[in-house]
C-alpha cells in the first residue's frame, strides 16, 4: 500500500526517511504546523475583496481556541490534551518519560493563567504573518519527532472506514478459498480508497498528481538574538555605488529583514 499516495502505509514510509534524516543530521529544535484558512484566505477563492487586518487577539480567538469534537474525545478523554494546566511560568517537567504514549512527547510547560486552557500553541509574529491555524511545538529528541510525525500521519480515521474494513475481513474469512493473496490486497486497499476522507486540498493535489511532500538537506543560519544583539554585514562599496539615490542602505540585507 505504501505505492498509493495519501494511504497511511505511503506516510509510514515517509515517516521512516525522515527518521533516517534525523540520525544523520541530528534532531530538529521546533516541530511547526501551519494550516490553510480555506474560508478566509482571499487567495485560496481568488475573491478579490478588501480586508482590515485583524490583529492578534483576533486571530488567536478565531484560530487557535480547541473546541471538542466526537474526534477527538473518543475515549472520553481528549487526545489534544485539552484543557491545559494552568502555569505560574514556562518550566522543563522532570522524571518526564518522553517516549511514554500517555505523555504525548512533552516534557515542558508553558506559562498560562486559566482562560488560556484552551488556546493551542502558537508563534504571535508567525500566526500574524500566515492569519490561519498553526501549532509550534519543542521537540525533545528523536523520540520526540517520532511521536509529532506519528500524531499526523496516523490520524484517527473516520468510523464508517473501520465498519468498512472489518465487513471487507469478514467477506475474506468467509470465503478465504476463492480469494488469492493478490486480490485480498486489491479488496482491501480498494476498501480504503473509495472511503477514506480526504480534505479538498490534498484529493485536488493526488488527482493532479501534485508534490505531496518535499524535503531538503539544506541548512540556513538565523540569528535570533534579540535586534540590538544582531550583527550585521557592510555592504560593498561598489554594491553601494549601484543603488537608486534614495536609498542609503550601508548594511547587507538578510532573512530576518525582509
């Protein structure tokens, strides 16, 4: 099944190439999600109306507050973790067993008062700059970004899927005889294909036979001590002698800049 793109065997394989990224280049530092807006993003409905730009409590109580769904409360439990403990300040957790199930990877606590229980994590500069969904995480280890890559990739599916399965299991079993191991395979895959849920977005880009993933062994610097902190490039004095008049920049340009 891992041939079929979208299926979880496909992402199980994807998973096993970043882990084996990993144990060469070392473990990352943050684990970061950003989610399309559909219903908002002009761009996505190429609707070409003016907007005011909303500022940050705005978008934090429009985005970022978890509302509980049969999902995700399925053991009478949320998987989320929701609601979160209230913390006088952001602390490292100890004897934390990180490679634990029930832990779900963290081994830290963030600082927040009671109303905040249900806001997931968030970036404020970043959730300004992308105004849709997003959830920032540390990562521990490789244990760590096992179990965040884990969490998306084998997302619980939809009941009518399992109920679907389990009838396909019965109609071999029954009649294991008249089926070769080929095409129990072809029942069953066919099974998760034709039902399956998939968003707009990624049924649009396997019918198109667009990139579902991308991935690169590219590293790039960013210097993140606070502005004043920062240090910085002279630019060239013939590069200097090429800009417009109105412009006096003396300092090269970087990522943070732009």
């Amino acid at each position: 099944m891992k041939n079929i793109r979208g299926t979880v065997a496909y992402w199980a394989d994807v998973l096993q190439n970043l882990l084996a990224t990993v144990k060469s280049l070392g473990p990352p530092t943050l684990f970061l999600t950003l989610s399309a807006d559909d219903c908002s993003w002009p761009e996505l409905k190429m609707l070409l109306t003016e907007e005011k730009e909303p500022d940050l409590y705005f978008l934090v109580n429009r985005l970022q507050i978890h509302h509980h769904t049969n999902s995700c409360k399925r053991n009478n439990a949320c998987r989320f973790g929701f609601p979160k403990l209230p913390s006088t300040q952001t602390k490292i957790l100890a004897n934390v067993n990180i490679t634990s199930p029930s832990n779900q990877g963290h081994f830290y606590q963030t600082k927040r008062s009671l109303n905040y229980q249900y806001v997931n994590a968030y970036n404020p500069d970043l959730l300004m700059k992308w105004r849709a969904n997003m959830d920032i995480q540390m990562v521990s280890g490789v244990h760590g970004l096992a179990y965040y890559a884990c969490s998306y990739i084998a997302k619980a599916e939809p009941d009518d899927l399992k109920h679907a399965l389990s009838k396909i299991y019965e109609d071999i079993n029954s009649s294991l005889h008249q089926y070769t191991a080929k095409k129990q395979m072809h029942l069953i895959g066919n099974c998760i294909l034709k039902t399956r849920r998939l968003s707009a977005q990624e049924a649009a880009a396997r019918v198109e036979h667009l990139q579902l993933i991308w991935s690169s062994r590219t590293t790039v610097f960013l210097n993140t001590r606070p502005k004043e902190e920062r240090f910085k490039v002279l630019l060239l004095k013939q590069l200097r002698n090429q800009l417009p008049d109105n412009r006096h920049f003396l300092l090269k340009y970087n990522r943070l800049l732009h």
